[in-house]
C-alpha cells in the first residue's frame, strides 16, 4: 500500500470557533509523527500568521498568487515555522490579497478548481495539507472542497452551533454532489471546542449525564447513514491563546497541557488515513 496525500480542510459555519488552532496544533502533532505537513490560509482574515508568528507578506507571497493561474508556475510561497523546534512544518499564507482574489476567482472559467488544479499541475510533496477555511460558507470554502480529500468541521457545543453544523454537514454532502468530485471529499469527523464542563448544555449535546441519549451530539452523528467520528471535546482555556500569541502551537507552549491529547488524537486520524490505494 502507497501512501497518499491527505488534503483536510478544516471548516466551520460560524467565526471564532477554532479553525486556526486546531490547524496549528494538529500540524505541529503531525509534524512529531514525522509527517511533513503544509498549511494552507484560505481565509481573507489571515489568522494563521498571528498563529504561526510570521509576518504578514506581500500578495505575490500568499495563496492569492497560487489562484492566478496567469502567474503561478508552480512557485508556491511556503514559509518554514517554527524550524529551532521541530521540522516539517510551513505555511502558505493568505489574508488581505485573499479579497481581491476572489474577484478574478469569480471570472476564471474552472474558478472553483483553481487550487486543486494548481495541486494537480504543480504538487507539493508533503504526506498532509491543512485548508484553514474562512469563518462562514463563501467562495474559499467551496475551493478548499473542491482541492481536500477530507473535511474536518470545529464547532462550539451549543445548539445553535451544533444546528449550523448540521447544515454545513450537508452543505458538503450537496456541494461535493454538485462539484461532481471523484472520489468525492470525506467528512473525517467533528471537534467540539471550547467545551465547558460546569455549562449543563455542553454537558447534555455532549451526552455527560442525561437519561436520554437519543438527542445527543455522539448518537446523532453515529446514526447518521454515513457515521461520522466525534473527537473528545477541546475544553476551554487561556492557554491556547496564549499560545497563538507567541505564535507557537500548544504542544511548544505548555507541552504537558493535557489538551494536547486532543490534537493528537486528530493527527493519529490523519495519520491512520494516510496509507490507501492512488
């Protein structure tokens, strides 16, 4: 068996939930397994230099230049991060030139294949690529599914967080159906953020302590014709922004944190998706 090339686009529907650090962190905890790992800022907002503590760069050095198939040869402007720790990491930056991009996205004849076209002309060799998309579904979200093999929402568990990630659940079962993407892209599983044990409707979506677990986040997703994994909860904390603010993943920052389980158990089920038929 060959290994493949993981493409996971990181999702949500709502801002602020915690994309870019579950990017940053499972990276880092990919990077430990030794697999080489890009990531990928999809979205105008360009959180992941503040994560990654790089400086924000020119427009010819972000994903804006990948998605100009006028001027991008293959010179994909990769930064290396945190190289004094650990290799095998670097990041593809994207931000403010992400905003004008989408405007001659929307002219391109295959506007929404440009970043999987611009993978298939011109690979990278990493063993995984992470999407960090925007906030909420736009033109970016649409460009990460039509490039990704596999589709990892985070959401806040509360139930009007948990609803919108059910639609954005079909919103990728519907839009990899329209995309006609072959094979079409997995949805390899759910992560729970900012969980807070003493709040009794985290507890309950969670399934902790209630007689009826028919309407609880575990049962639903494992109910669902095509399962779909739950990882445990990331429970909320300062110390990952703290960490983001050095610009360090928490497994540099407080390596004996126990949150760093979680991210780890995201990279083992990258890693366990690795090796496959081409």
């Amino acid at each position: 068996m060959k290994q493949r090339q993981l493409r996971v686009a990181i999702m949500s529907s709502a801002g602020g939930t915690g994309k870019s650090t579950v990017a940053v962190n499972t990276a880092y905890q990919l990077a430990r397994m030794g697999k080489t790992t890009t990531l990928v800022d999809c979205d105008p907002n360009g959180s992941l230099a503040l994560f990654t503590g790089l400086e924000d760069p020119s427009a010819g050095q972000t994903l804006a230049h990948v998605l100009s198939p006028s001027d991008f040869k293959g010179d994909w402007p990769l930064f290396p991060i945190w190289e004094d720790k650990i290799s095998g990491v670097s990041a593809c930056l994207g931000g403010l030139p992400l905003y004008e991009a989408v405007k001659r996205i929307d002219q391109e004849p295959r506007g929404v294949y440009l970043l999987s076209d611009a993978l298939e002309d011109h690979p990278l060799k990493h063993d995984v690529l992470i999407f960090d998309c925007p906030g909420t579904i736009e033109r970016y979200h649409e460009l990460a599914l039509a490039a990704c093999t596999h589709v990892l929402i985070v959401l806040h568990p509360n139930t009007k967080a948990i609803n919108a990630g059910f639609k954005l659940i079909d919103w990728v079962y519907q839009y990899r159906s329209k995309l006609r993407l072959n094979p079409p892209p997995q949805i390899l599983g759910i992560v729970p953020n900012a969980y807070q044990k003493d709040a009794a409707m985290h507890r309950n979506h969670m399934g902790e302590g209630v007689a009826d677990e028919s309407e609880t986040l575990p049962t639903i997703l494992q109910s669902l014709p095509d399962p779909i994994k739950l990882f445990d909860p990331i429970r909320e904390t300062r110390l990952l922004g703290n960490a983001a603010d050095y610009g360090l993943p928490l497994g540099i920052y407080r390596p004996g944190e126990g949150i760093n389980t979680v991210f780890e158990s995201i990279a083992q089920e990258i890693a366990h998706n690795l090796t496959g038929e081409i």
